[in-house]
C-alpha cells in the first residue's frame, strides 16, 4: 500500500469536510449552526488538524491529541473536533504497510500514562459539553494508568473511549461495512453518510445525548434512527427525525455518531473501501460563502 504525508492529509481533510457538509439529522452543517459552533468552524478545523496529522508517526498518540487541540483552539474558541482528533490520532500512526485492522491492536496496546496525562490537558483545553461531575474530576487529576486502561474506565459511557478498549470495533465491524454497502448503492456520497448515521445511531445510541438527557432520550433517538433507515429514508422521515433532535436547543445533538463517521470515512478511504472524491464533487456542495474556509486545494479545484 503506497501512502505519503501528502495523501494522509488529503484523506483526513476530506473525511472532516465531507461528514461535516452531509446535511445529517440533527448536527452542524452548511445550512445549519449552533449558536457556538459553524459550520465554518468545523471547516476551520479541519484545515488545521489535517496537516499536524501527517506527523502522526513520529510523534506519540497523546502529545498529537494535545498538539491538535491547541491549534483548533487558536481558531475555533468552541469544542468542534476534540473526539474526532482522538480517533483519528492512532489511526494515523498506524504504518502505511498495514491495514487499519492489522496494526491498530499494537498502536493501543502501546499507548502510555504519559500519553493519557496529555490528553487529559487536551480534554481540558476543548471542555467538551456534556461531562458529569465524576469525568470532570476525573481529568482534573494526574491520570496514573495507560491511555488506553483509562478509555477501558469510560468505555461503559463513551463510544470514543469504547473505541480505544475494543480496537475500534465499531469503525471497523459496522462503520466500514455500511459505508461501503451505501457508497456502492448510492449515486452521491452525501447519501450514502446520512445511511451510515443512522445506521451507527440505530446500533450504537449516541453516547453525546445520553451524557446530556440520560440513557433514555439516546435510545429513542437509536429508535427514531433505524425507523427512518428502515423507511428507506425518505426526506420526509428524514425531516420529521431532524426537527426532533434541533428540539430543546439542540440537547440531541448526535455528536459522537459524526464523530465515528469522520474515523470510519478515513478507514474507508485509506484501506481502498471506497474511493476518495475528487474535491470538486464536495466543494459543489459547499455555499460559496464558505469557500474561504477551504484549504488551497479545494478552493482552487
């Protein structure tokens, strides 16, 4: 498998930009904002992390979270990427002779405290919305396990962590299958993400909603998703399930789903799943207002 800096970067840029401009039920994007968070900032973001990435192999898991982080929050003063960069940090330190599935094992296996103590800093610096009591004391102190032996602890509330305790098992089980199911049935890539949300919501209750409105509120939103995948996703269910999770100030944001579909767009895209879009197959779905928020790639394609 041939692989370089350059092409680590195109496909973390494009999986950011392509889940965030997907007009999904219920999350940020080119229509829609929240009142602290755009969808200019999730573009923003994306051209930030993208490059720190590619260093990915030479720099250890938890000072690339942290170093992401820091960056993000020198343009975006809100949480927009802090889960996706936790996923996307190991992935991109997997080398390029193996796939995702053949070498993840060994890049959790071989995380450390010193790498949990910065991610720690780096959940701090973003402040994600939605954190107990408990978690918040929790990072407040010197973690004194592995990165991953602390994602075990949290794994239970969190799908992210699940990711780290079960070798990305949902991205590589579920998310890499489906995306690959939907992209070879649909005739657009947007499409074929709104499938994947609502099929990883439907399997896995977003774990962002269940830390916002409890375990209660996560599993009905599961079930509203899989209605609307089951109804073949007509625009009509799609709207009436999009007006639910807006309802009460966005508090159902599935913000862990897009989270996971970023990953398992880069999984696809890096292992041959699915094919990477040209730019401008993506960059005609973007308003020109947003245009300026591209990387030079996009905006001169």
């Amino acid at each position: 498998m041939s692989q370089n800096n350059h092409q680590l970067e195109h496909w973390c840029y494009l999986a950011c930009v392509m889940e965030a401009t997907a007009r999904k039920p219920g999350n940020v994007h080119p229509a829609v904002s929240f009142p602290d968070l755009s969808y200019a900032d999730f573009l923003k973001s994306a051209a930030v992390i993208a490059p720190l990435l590619t260093q990915s192999i030479a720099v250890p898991t938890g000072e690339l979270v942290l170093a992401c982080i820091r960056e993000t929050q020198k343009t975006v003063p809100s949480n927009s990427n802090l889960g996706i960069v936790l996923l996307l940090a190991p992935l991109t330190r997997i080398p390029a002779a193996l796939k995702i599935s053949e070498g993840i094992h060994r890049i959790l296996h071989a995380l450390s405290t010193e790498d949990a103590r910065a991610v720690y800093e780096a959940i701090r610096l973003a402040n994600p919305g939605g954190m107990g009591t408990t978690e918040s004391a929790d990072i407040s102190q010197e973690p004194k396990e592995t990165l991953r032996e602390v994602m075990c602890l949290a794994a239970e509330r969190d799908s992210i962590a699940r990711e780290y305790a079960t070798d990305f098992q949902i991205i590589l089980n579920t998310g890499v299958p489906a995306i690959t199911e939907y992209w070879e049935e649909s005739d657009c890539w947007e499409a074929a993400i709104i499938r994947l949300q609502l099929r990883l919501m439907s399997d896995f209750p977003d774990t962002l909603i269940a830390r916002k409105l409890g375990r209660d509120q996560a599993e009905e939103a599961s079930r509203r998703a899989r209605a609307v995948l089951q109804s073949a996703v007509r625009t009509d269910h799609l709207e009436e399930f999009d007006s639910w999770l807006r309802a009460q100030g966005n508090q159902r944001n599935p913000g862990t789903t897009a989270d996971l579909i970023v990953a398992t767009l880069f999984v696809a895209m890096r292992d041959g799943f699915i094919p990477a879009p040209a730019p401008g197959t993506i960059r005609e779905k973007i308003p020109p207002q947003f245009h300026q928020y591209l990387n030079s790639k996009f905006q001169h394609e």
